[in-house]
C-alpha cells in the first residue's frame, strides 16, 4: 500500500531541540531522521539558490529571497535567512513525499510588548499547498539563545511534502527576522523503489530456497 | 557642602555601618555600628567603616576582567547586527555615541596596509556563535610596535595571532587578521545593557602597555617599579635604568604555593591600596576562583589544578586559579602565600582574619549572603570565566559579571555600592584610540614614538619608583591600550558615555578619595590618574538610578 496525500487531514507537529553551533555536543538537532540539509557546505554571504538539493527532491524558497548566513544559531556555522526588508517571512519547503520532515527555526524578533513573535507552520500536500492544522508556535526565550525551537511534523498516514513557515510580524534589521536550519527530511520510498525492493526480495528468497533444497 | 553630606554626618569607628533597608532612599543608619558583633549576629547587614567616605558609596566592588580592548567590545556600540536567534540589542533613544569604529575606520582601515600581509583586514564582526578565538599577543613590546608611532595601523603584523575559533568565517579569523575582530550586542549582550542603564567610559585605558600582571599591580598600587625579590631569571623584568628592575610581563608570585616551580617569580616593594585599607580599618579582599585549595570540583580536581569546562565550547583549557593574577599576592603585607582559609564568613575582608584579605570566589558570595560587604572587593573570576582569549570567552564571562551584579542588586547593599567592570590588558585587540604620552620610558623594549623610546627625554614626564630615590625609572611607558571601564550604581549616571582620560589606577584614586587614604606615592600612577567621579552623579542626597537591572546570565538580556 502506497502512502498518499489528502488535503484536509492533520500531520502532527512535535517539538524537538535544536543542534547548538558552540562545539558542544549534541550538535545536531534532536530527534535525528532521514536525511540532513545543514547548509553549513554552502558558501556565506551568498544568495541561496532555491534549486540547490532539487536532484535530492528538495526545494528551498522564500518570496523575499534567501540568503546563506554565517550566524547559525544551530548546528554551525552556515543557516538559510529570509531577506524580507521587515523582518516577515514567508518560506516554502518542499520535498517528496515523507513520513516525517523537521526543521530548526531561529528567531530572536519581539512584540512592542517585547514577547516573542508568532511563528505560524503548516504541511504542504503534493500540490505544495498547506494541509491540516495551522500551528501558532513561539520560540522559546529562556536558552543561551533565545528563539531557536526545533519543529517535526510527522504523519503515519499521509504523505507531507513539506513545510510552510509564515511569519507576518517582525523586527526590520539587517539579518533579523527568521531563519532556518537542519532540514531534516524522511523520505516515503518511491513506488518504483519499491516494486525493485519487492523484486530484491524475491529474488533473495528464490536463492534461499535454491540453497535450502 | 554638597546635599548627600548630609546623610553621612558623623564618622563611624565601626566596620558593623548598616545600610537602612530602604536604601533606595540613599539614607545610611549610622547608629546600628557595632564592632563586637559579627554580621552573622547583626540585625542589619555589615558594611565596612572605619571612616566616613566622602561619597555616598560605601562598598566598591571591581570586577576585573582579563584582555579586552575598547573597541573589542564597544567599537560599535551601540548598533548590533540583531541575526536571527542571537539576544537582540536595541539602543534606547538618546543614546550618546561612543569614540568607536567610524565608518572609514570599518571599511578603510589603516590595518589594510599591506605590511600586514595576508593579515592585513579592516575591523569585522565576531558572532555570538565564535566566543572563543586564539589569544593574541599582549606583550609590553609587540603592543606599542602594533601602534607605529601613532598609525596604529600594524596591529595584525605586531600582535595579531589567528584560528582556535568554532566557526572560521570570514576567513581572515585563521590568519593574524583576527586581531581586528569585534563583538556587538548580541554577543556581549549584558556589558551593552549594562551601558545603557549606567555609565560607560571610551577613554580608559592601561596605566602601561603590557600583559595581566602589569595590570593588576597597578590595578592595586600604580607602581610596577620597585622588585625586591626575583627568581628563575628576570624575562619578565626591564631594567629601570636605577638599579631595579620594572615588571613588564606575567612573572608568578614569588611564595604562592601555586606558582610555577620554574617560571621567572618576583615579589613586589612599595605600598599597595591593601596597605592603605588596613591603616585606615576599613575591610577588603581579594576573591579569586580556584583560591580555596580545599575544594573539589565536580570534575575532581582539587588544589591548585582545580579546572572547570566551559559549558559554552564544551572544554577544559586551563586551571581555575592562575597565580601572575593575583595582584596581592606580590607583596609581603598583602599576601596569602598558603591560601589559607578564612577564620569564619563573618570577618572575611577584616583584619586579624587568617585569609589575610585574599579569598575564593564562592567566599564572596557565601559573605554576600551572610550580611558581609567589605568595604573594598576586587573580584577575579575563575579562569574559564574571566574573558582571556583562548581559554574564556564573553560569554563565560557575562555568566560571571552578571550573576555577581545581579546578587548586589538583590541586597540590602545595593544603594551603596559601586561595580566597576575593568580589564587587566587588551590582549593585544585593535583599538583605534591611542593616549597621550603620559610616562615616558626608553629602553630597547620601548617603541611608541621611534626606537627604543617612549615618549621624548628630557621633555615627556617620567615618573619615579618607590625606591629610586626620586629618578625617573624606565618600563612604564603607558598609558596602554585602551580598555572598556563601566560603573553600575545606583549613583552611577544613566546611559553616559564618560570621555574623561583614566587609567587602570583611576579606580585606586576613586577609593583613596572615597575613604580619605591618602596616596600611595613613590612615583605611583594614583597621582595623575584621571577621576571617575565625573561617571556618578552624587549631586542630590537620593540615588538617581536606584531601580535594579536584573539580566539573565546566559542571554545578557533584561529578565
């Protein structure tokens, strides 16, 4: 049985911890799953190019644009920032269908009353289109660094096919705003991958039963 | 007379002076001194006054820090680059500008010049996630060569060092560049807080170039003239051109049952402020990390290997109590050679007290609590905590500096006291700003303005040593680099940036004046040593800037 997407159905969405960019171990986030995309291989101070892990099934991007930065508040050095000149967001992850894909978010905007932004997450179906809960979600404040929150959704139904992160209120500063980091991506096997594991498979068992006779 | 006289009307032979619990008002109970008991037993906390002070501060309390240069830490201030996740830094409105790094001295800096081949960078910013970089050098001699006859322009040649740094981005940290690397608010998030609520100084600077040891001698006396006694060699000495020697680098304390066996030790002549303190019966210490010999840290070392891992990189890169540190420990009167431990909590910082006014850490917290300031604290974090590059980071250090600040802040002490957050170098940092000639010197270390000179003979002052007989003695050369000087007080001034010229020993000449001490004399420093009175405003009897700023110590941020 094959997993499929249906728009109106619900992933979940856990927290995790973020991976810290200090040399202190855990580096990377918690939970760790399926494939990481830190970033930290791509050159700082350059425009990030939405395509970059396309041949991966992964795309990056933002309306505002996105841009490498050295300031990784995760695992270090490198995070993907939006260049939104107010301090908004408004990013787009999409991947082939998953089981599980999580991101690190770090953010350090505040209210006039000074509290955290609101951060708002959502599933992508396989249209890229939001699907299910729309998740109001703040950084926590009280850490080494303040908003860095580490996110999953996850669903052992449905296919995800990515995140999409909204924030509509922010501080406008050179690199404040929203960030992100530590993709982390399961992939559901492919229907063509799976029909060669089932043929793999097969064929392993005629061997046993070769060898067994 | 101005007002606040009128509060503190009658000296007080008592080290028992109580602090009225609504000290935020600034009014002083003089009548609950009580020399016979302890503060243990006192219903309001102790002080410390065997005289009036002349100022509504009764407690002075210097965080020494180690090897920062001013625009290390606030050559922008007060504008931080604000990267997502990292502490933001907004300056209030109204904020004065600091003596920092312009403009044309971010993008056309005359470190660029190409002597200091691949070093050669303009100033750049270090992020919060790259606390611990290489140390760089902080020698007497290599600091003022960095200088160039005033061109400060071959810092990156002359002191710079580069790599042991978590992230190594812009790739000039991994060469001598990274002397020219700077942290903003969102790194040294709480000393820029701290600024914006008190009083910050852009023209302090070392009394003499040189590293740590120069520093805290004059920190404490103002005088590095005047060895007594020395052992292993003298690599840490100049000749004075009288017969003695100057300290120009980081010898040990000659006696300290933690100095190195083998690295060149010296003992010190002269007075220091202990000196004066203990004429006057006013109570003072020393509290150092690492002190107490008899404790064992959670990673089981003990005695004088005592070590703590930075929770911020994760390592362990050096001992907790490190002995060229110690400014008291130099001289005879002063010292603890032993470390021996106090007699009880209650006459920690008196006279008579086994600890002989040098402690731990924990022992200024632990008399803190009990009801017991001394008049006078110096304050020296343990090593990983104390901002030395290479093996301490900012933010260590704001660990530090705040949960000390914060503690004041909570106690019935507040509305008298004074912090003062100094540093004992520069570590060999850019720093744009050079000082006036004030001392000359001229020896073949010396180079400030031409070879082997410091200022020109016959014409630049040149003060005496305390045994000189009143000629001018060589490897003073100062002031030094210039270094961050911040006072937090309820009496300090609101967001003030300070443009008044001190140096390291203006803080002595703060509690001599504050207490009537007298000078230390013989040619130190304290004589022209700049005031920082001009950072208070003691100009109404009620402090003017009584609320506390509580910050959280890993953030720096207001809580």
């Amino acid at each position: 049985m094959f997993l499929t997407t249906i728009a109106g159905a619900a992933p979940v969405l856990t927290t995790g911890t973020p991976g810290n960019s200090y040399n202190v171990p855990p580096y990377g986030p918690s939970p760790s799953f399926g494939t990481l995309y830190n970033f930290d291989s791509l050159t700082p101070g350059t425009t990030f190019a939405p395509g970059t892990y396309a041949a991966q099934g992964v795309n990056i991007s933002s309306p505002d644009g996105l841009e490498v930065e050295p300031y990784s508040t995760q695992s270090g050095p490198n995070y993907l920032v939006d260049t939104s000149a107010n301090g908004s967001a408004n990013i787009s992850i999409k991947t082939f269908g998953s089981e599980e894909v999580g991101i690190g978010i770090a953010d350090s905007d505040i209210t006039a009353n000074g509290a955290p932004v609101t951060i708002y997450l959502q599933a992508l179906n396989a249209g890229g289109v939001g699907f299910g809960t729309v998740y109001a979600e703040t950084l926590p404040t009280g850490g080494n660094n303040p908003g860095n929150g580490y996110f999953v959704f996850a669903d052992s139904v449905y296919d995800i096919y990515g995140i999409k992160i909204t924030q509509p209120v922010g501080n406008a500063s050179l690199y404040s705003g929203l960030a992100i980091d530590d993709l982390q991506v399961a992939h559901t096997p492919e229907p063509a991958s799976l029909a060669l594991l089932g043929v793999g498979a097969i064929f392993i068992g005629v061997l046993r039963s070769r060898r067994s006779a | 007379m101005r007002s606040f006289l009128s509060i503190t009307t009658s000296t007080v032979l008592c080290f028992g002076l109580a602090v009225d619990p609504s000290f935020a008002s600034g009014r002083v109970n003089t009548a609950t001194c009580d020399l016979s008991r302890p503060a243990s037993e006192s219903a309001k906390p102790n002080s410390a006054c065997a005289v009036t002070p002349t100022t509504p501060i009764e407690h002075v309390v210097i965080i020494f820090g180690e090897n920062i240069s001013f625009d290390h830490y606030f050559g922008v201030y007060p504008k931080a680059l604000n990267p997502p996740g990292e502490p933001r830094f907004t300056a209030l409105p109204g904020t004065p500008a600091v003596n920092g790094l312009t403009p044309a001295l971010l993008t056309s800096n005359p470190n660029l010049n190409s002597a200091n081949g691949a070093g050669a960078a303009n100033p750049f910013r270090l992020n919060r996630n790259q606390p611990l970089t290489a140390d760089q050098n902080h020698a007497y001699a290599p600091e003022q060569a960095s200088f160039d006859e005033g061109a400060m322009d071959l810092f990156p040649l002359k002191t710079g060092a580069g790599g042991n740094i978590s992230v190594p981005y812009p790739p000039v940290v991994n060469t001598n560049g990274l002397v020219m690397g700077y942290y903003d608010g969102n790194t040294v998030t709480a000393m820029w807080n701290y600024a914006q609520h008190y009083a910050l100084s852009d023209n302090s600077y070392n009394s003499n170039f040189g590293p740590s040891t120069p520093g805290a001698i004059n920190l404490i006396s103002g005088q590095t003239n005047g060895i007594s006694a020395h052992l292993n060699g003298t690599g840490d000495e100049v000749a004075d051109g009288q017969g003695n020697l100057t300290l120009v680098g980081d010898a040990d304390p000659i006696g300290d049952v933690c100095s190195a066996p083998t690295r060149n030790q010296v003992t010190m002549s002269g007075k220091n402020v202990g000196d004066l303190l203990n004429a006057a019966g006013l109570s003072w210490g020393w509290f150092a990390g690492g002190f107490d010999l008899t404790v064992t840290n959670p990673n089981g070392t003990t005695g004088c290997n005592r070590s703590t891992v930075s929770p911020v990189f994760g390592e362990n890169l050096s001992g907790d109590y490190i002995p060229h540190h110690q400014a008291f420990q130099y001289y005879t009167s002063t010292a603890n050679p032993k470390h021996t431990r106090p007699t009880n909590v209650a006459s920690i910082g008196l006279a008579g007290d086994a600890g002989n006014h040098n402690y731990d850490i924990h022992d200024f917290f632990d008399a803190l609590a009990a009801g017991n300031l001394p008049a006078v604290s110096y304050l020296k974090a343990q090593a990983y905590q104390d901002a030395h590059p290479g093996y301490s980071d900012p933010l260590d250090e704001q660990a530090f500096v705040v949960n000390v600040i914060n503690a004041l802040q909570k106690s019935p002490f507040w509305g008298t006291t004074a912090v003062m957050i100094a540093y004992d170098d520069s570590d060999g940092w850019y720093d744009h700003q050079q000082a006036p000639i004030l001392n000359g010197s001229f020896t073949n270390q010396d180079s400030l303005s031409g070879p082997n000179a410091c200022g020109t003979q016959g014409t630049t002052p040149q003060l005496p040593g305390p045994n000189s007989g009143g000629l001018p003695v060589n490897g003073r050369c100062g002031p030094g680099v210039r270094t961050p000087l911040q006072v937090i007080s309820p009496w300090a001034k609101p967001n003030y940036v300070d443009h008044t010229l001190t140096d390291q020993s203006s803080t002595l000449r703060f509690i001599e004046d504050n207490w009537n001490l007298g000078r230390i004399g013989g040619g130190s420093f304290d004589a022209t040593a700049g005031t920082i009175n001009t950072m208070f405003d003691f100009s109404k009897s009620t402090p003017q800037n009584a609320t506390p700023l509580i910050l959280s110590p890993t953030t720096g941020l207001p809580q």
